[in-house]
C-alpha cells in the first residue's frame, strides 16, 4: 500500500523579513548614483564586445585620463547643481586660467609659479563675482554665467591676440618653474606597460574629499539644504550666501586645477579652447543622478557620469565608428538620464512616505 507524501509548502518571508528588504530596496532607490552604475556597466559591457582595442590594459586607463580631464571640473559643478545652481562659465574659465598664467609669466620673464598663483586668484575673483552678483541681484545663475562665459571667450582671445599676435598661448616650456610645476599637474608613471597620469589620481582626491564633505560635514547638509529649499535653510541658520558663493569658488578653482594641467602637459593653449565643455560638465552630473532642481546628487554618480563620459568618446573611436556620433550619443543619455533621475526621485519619495 502506497503512501502519498506532500511536499511541504515553501515557507514564506516573514512580515519582519520583508520590510528589511523593503528598507534595503528604499535605500538602493535612494542612492542617487545607481542609475549611473547600471549604464556605466552596461555600456563597458557592450564596448568590451564590439570593440578589441578597447579590452587592453592601456586603454582602459586612456579612458580613465579622459574621464578625468572632465570629471574634475564636474566634481564642482554637481556641488553646485546640488546647491540649485549652474555655471556656464565653467568650460571656458579652464583655459582662462592657462592663458593667465602663460602670457603674464611670458610677457613679463618671471617665474610660472608666480604666474600659477595669479592665475589662481583670477579664477577665484571670478568664482566670487559670479556668486555674489547671482545672490545679491536674484539674477538667474544661468544668466549671470553666461554673461561670464561670453567675457572670457572673448577676451581669451582679444587678449592673446592683443599680447601675441595669434590666436594661441607662446610655448612656456623654458620658463622658469615650468618642471616643477609640471610635476605637480601633468606628470605621469608607469605600471607596466600602462602610462598613468597624474590627473587620475588627483580627480579620485577630488571625488573623495566632495563625497566625504557632502555626506560627513555640516558644509555638505548645508550644500543640500540650500539647493533643497533656500528660504527654509535660511530659516534655521544655514548661511546660504557664504554657501552658494563657495560652491561657485570651488568651481574656479577646479577649473583652475585642470586649466594648470592643459598648459604644462602641452606648453601652450589655443585661445578659444573649452567652449562646449560646460555642457559635458553639467551632463556628467545629471547622468550620475544630479537633479536639475538641485538638493538631490552625489560625487560618486557624477564621477561615475564623467566615467560613462570617458568611456563613449574612446570607445566610439576604438569600435572604429564615425566620432559624429558621440554628440548624438550624449543627447540621449541626457533626456534618459533626467527621466531615470525623476522616476528614482519618485519611488524613493514614495516609498518613504509609504
């Protein structure tokens, strides 16, 4: 006589187990780089396929020197889009800072860090005008900056024309100051048969010391605070001009920092050079989770934005395509990474009232 023997039910999750994957998932959604994460995983996975040059060693850290040249100067403006504010400045101020340094040290004989240093507090008043006009006439941030970028572009190049007669920086290499400074901004080593640049190094500095002000400080709830709500912030003691006016400092000076690089790993820049960069600087910040509205965002997404950044504009060229289609390539995840942000936004939001 045979016996039937019941499988026994599957046990299901407890009400306790559930609401701790219920938090884990909440705090996933929150995480403003994961959107990031995914498409920069998806979009290495697919150049690893179809392009062989991609998959070596040397250039993988190409890629990383590419993302950096950006991923610096993003690292300050996703600070300040997460303060509720744009720089349109930003791409030119770059070579602003080169031209400074290289035609004041070569027009007058001295040394290039005394130049450095000029240049450096140039890109600093700038920083500082352009947060104290937004904050003390109401003006929108995009209108004052793109006043600024016009000024500059401008007078790169009647300037460099003005003291050169070209349109292009004279070649520092034989000033004095140019090997230790050189050292200091774009020197590179070797791992192997892999070059890596300096730049790289001081970019994850960068990344860092953002992350870690933003999530472990007062100046980091400060920053998010008055991108959130400025009249709120001002309310319990947040002081949201000396903020503001500091995010737009920090871009200059980061600005700076890669301007310092340009010139001493090339001795000499074009006089309208970094127009357009802006942009990538803003689209690397949204597609690492930054939101337009400001409040929302992280270093680590916007690194990993300047990342996906450096990994397109090579890959195109290793998979042997037409380089045209980078720009389009960048609209796209632009509109798709402002609709993911929202739609990660919303479930999160959801799901902490829920």
């Amino acid at each position: 006589m045979s016996q039937t023997v019941e499988a026994a039910p599957r046990p299901t999750p407890s009400e306790p187990t559930k609401r701790v994957r219920a938090g884990l998932s909440s705090r996933l959604l929150a995480r403003p780089e994961i959107g990031a994460l995914v498409a920069a995983i998806i979009i290495f996975i697919f150049f690893l396929a179809l392009a062989p040059a991609f998959r070596s060693a040397e250039s993988f850290f190409t890629v990383l020197y590419q993302s950096s040249v950006i991923g610096i100067v993003a690292v300050g403006v996703g600070l300040l889009m997460i303060g509720g504010e744009f720089d349109l400045s930003s791409g030119v101020i770059v070579y602003t800072a080169g031209l400074v340094c290289s035609m004041f040290c070569w027009y007058f004989g001295i040394n290039l860090w005394i130049g450095a240093l000029l240049s450096m507090a140039f890109c600093l008043l700038i920083g500082f005008l352009n947060g104290y006009l937004v904050m003390r006439t109401g003006i929108p941030s995009f209108l004052i900056t793109l006043g600024t970028f016009f000024v500059l572009q401008g007078a790169n190049l009647g300037v460099t024309k003005l003291v050169t007669g070209a349109v292009s920086s004279p070649d520092i290499s034989q000033i004095a100051g140019f090997d230790s400074l050189a050292k200091i901004f774009s020197s590179s080593f070797k791992i192997g048969s892999v070059t890596v640049w300096t730049s790289v190094l001081w970019w994850f500095l960068f990344v860092g010391l953002a992350a870690w002000t933003l999530q472990r400080t007062k100046i980091g709830n400060w920053i998010f605070a008055v991108g959130g709500n400025p009249d709120s912030a001002r309310a319990v003691g947040v002081p949201v001009v000396r903020a503001k006016i500091g995010l737009f400092m920090t871009v200059s000076f980061l600005g700076w920092f890669v301007g310092m690089h340009q010139l001493f790993r090339f001795n000499t820049l074009q006089a309208g050079g970094g127009v357009g960069n802006e942009f990538l600087y803003i689209i690397a910040a949204v597609v690492g989770g930054t939101l337009l509205t400001g409040g929302y965002g992280n270093a680590i997404g916007v690194a990993i934005g300047a990342f996906i950044f450096g990994m397109t504009s090579l890959g195109i060229i290793y998979a042997g395509w037409d380089p045209n289609w980078f720009k389009a390539f960048l609209g796209v995840m632009l509109l798709l990474a402002v609709l993911v942000n929202l739609y990660v936004k919303r479930m999160s939001t959801m799901r902490k009232v829920g």
